[in-house]
C-alpha cells in the first residue's frame, strides 16, 4: 500500500497520511469482507429466459441482481449452480 502526502508541516502532513491510509485499509478489508460473502446463484433474464450462473454477494443483507431474476441459491460452488441451471432447463423454466 502507499500513501500520497503533501508538503505541508509534519503535523499536517502525518494527518492527511494517516486519513488516506485509514480509508485504503477500509476499502480493502471491505473487498475482503464480500469475497468471504459471495455465493453462487442461478439467475434468470425476466424477459428472455435465459439463464446463467453468477456469483453474487450481500449488499444491505440481500443478494440481488441488477435487473435479472434469481432462480435458485445460494450455493458454495459453481457446480452446485450449474447443476441447479441444468435441473431448470429441464423444468423449462430456463432456456440457454
């Protein structure tokens, strides 16, 4: 990690570092937090049908798609998800 700081007296210089390294380590402790959170789901586009695996992960409690349905998850693996989707195909609720 590296920190910009500026030309101003110690003091001030110290506390602008101190801020920026502070919110770098948040930022990226908090990707950190997601990749534990992140799970795999089947989602499904509500207008075509078409469905795909994704891994998502929890904002505000929830997972959630942008603008696709789920169709089944959480799973902890990909193949999980992929099973789900072929199992969906079958059921003709997905197509490819």
């Amino acid at each position: 990690m590296f920190a910009i700081c500026s030309r101003k007296p110690f003091g001030a210089a110290a506390r602008t570092c101190g801020v920026l390294i502070a919110v770098c380590g948040g930022l990226i402790g908090g990707t950190a937090n997601a990749a534990e959170d992140a799970k795999w789901f089947v989602v499904r586009h509500h207008t075509t049908g078409n469905c795909w695996t994704a891994m998502l992960i929890q904002v505000n409690g929830e997972y959630a798609h942008a603008f696709a349905q789920l169709a089944g998850g959480p799973y902890d693996t990909k193949k999980q998800a992929l099973e789900r989707e072929a199992a969906l195909e079958k059921e003709g609720v997905c197509t490819k």
